[in-house]
C-alpha cells in the first residue's frame, strides 16, 4: 500500500509498457514516423492512447470530439475503441500534420469514422451547437493550444451529454504548473484551468499524474 503516487524511472515505465501496453502494430508505426519529426512531443503517449480507448468502451460511446489531431495518434487509439458506427468529428488547423493522419486511418481502416474539419476549433465546436449537437456526444479530449484550453473545455461541456467524459492533456506542462518561477503563456493559462475546475460543481474531477498529466471531467 502508498498513500502517494510513485515516481517512474525509466525501468518502470519499460515495465508498464511491457506488462499492460498492447499497442496494435498500426499504432506504434505511426509513433515511430512521428518520432523524428521537430514536434513529435505533440503526440500522446502509448499508454495514454490504450486508456483512452479503454474509456470510450467504458462509456459505451459513439460520438466523441478530438480538439488538436496532430499525426492522429489518438483519434486512431480512440476511434480503435469505437463500435462500427461510431465517430469522431477530429478538429485541426494543419494540413500537413493530418497528412500523416490520414494515412494511418486507412491504413487501420478506420477512417470512414474520423469526420476531419480543418479549422479553427472554436469554429467547429460553435457549428456544432448551431446544428443542435449539444448533449449528443459522450467524450471529447482536448490537447491543441494551451491558452485556448478553457474555451474549448467551455464548448465541449456544452456538446457532452450528462455522464459524458471530457479528458484534457498536458495538465501538468512538465511540471511547471507548480512551479510559480515558470510564467510562460501556456503554464499560466493551464494554472489557471485547473484552478477553475476544481471549483466547477457542473463535473466529477480527477486529475491523475500519466504522461503529462491527464485531467478526466465527467459532466454531472
């Protein structure tokens, strides 16, 4: 028993990975091709990617929102996790990294349930309320730009019906969010929205410490 959480080396973590990670070849293919690229710590982590997908079969979901695609990891991870009829309506603003998307989604067969939209998130988040999509989808995970994070969380809780889940990345930027020397833009709006949601009664909140910090909102 530990009333704390471990820290993780580099062996475990190794262990993790080789004692829970089952990570299809079509995904560590596209981890390996987004390895050499100048962002590729944009990308999720490989166990990040498997509980995603463990969440939205836990859910039961059908619909669910991704705000930032990069070369896809995740959308792959999660649409992998979906029945035949589910979808994900995948915001992004870069053509060139959702190139490398494409490609993997059709390569695992599963891009007929990505619904791409290559615009401002906002945008398309907007959109989708005017159609009448509030409370229609059952997940969203939010990982694009940091100081955009509390309006696009703000558009998800309106899109997500009741007992909905909401996961954000990159909760704890490195650490940074407790260290009040580190001032940057992106830390100080991420300081900021874990402030506020842990005074927001309209979720159920657990920020736990995998990867960069993952925050699960369930909406009430």
């Amino acid at each position: 028993m530990s009333s704390r959480t471990l820290n993780l080396t580099e062996t475990l973590v190794d262990y993790i990975h080789g004692h829970s990670l089952r990570e299809p070849e079509v995904l560590r293919a596209l981890r390996e091709e987004t390895a050499p690229l100048a962002m590729a710590r944009m990308q999720v982590s490989p166990e990040q990617g498997q509980l995603m997908a463990l969440l939205v079969k836990l859910l039961g979901a059908r619909r669910t929102l991704e705000v930032g695609v990069f070369t896809g990891y995740s959308s792959l991870a999660v649409a992998a996790g979906l029945p035949d009829d589910g979808r994900i309506v995948a915001c992004d603003v870069s053509e060139a990294w959702t190139t490398i998307a494409r490609r993997s989604w059709e390569r695992a067969g599963v891009a007929r349930k990505i619904d791409l939209r290559l615009a401002p998130a906002l945008r398309t988040l907007d959109a989708l309320g005017r159609d009448g999509a509030d409370g229609t989808f059952d997940f969203a995970f939010i990982d694009a730009d940091k100081e955009g994070y509390e309006a696009y969380y703000e558009r998800c809780l309106q899109l997500v019906r009741r007992g909905g889940l909401i996961v954000l990345d990159n909760m704890l930027k490195g650490g940074d969010v407790a260290d009040p020397s580190v001032q940057t833009s992106s830390v100080e709006a991420i300081r900021a929205l874990n402030d506020y949601l842990h005074t927001d009664d309209r979720i159920d909140l657990s920020l736990i410490p995998l990867a960069d910090g993952l925050t699960l909102a369930r909406k009430r």
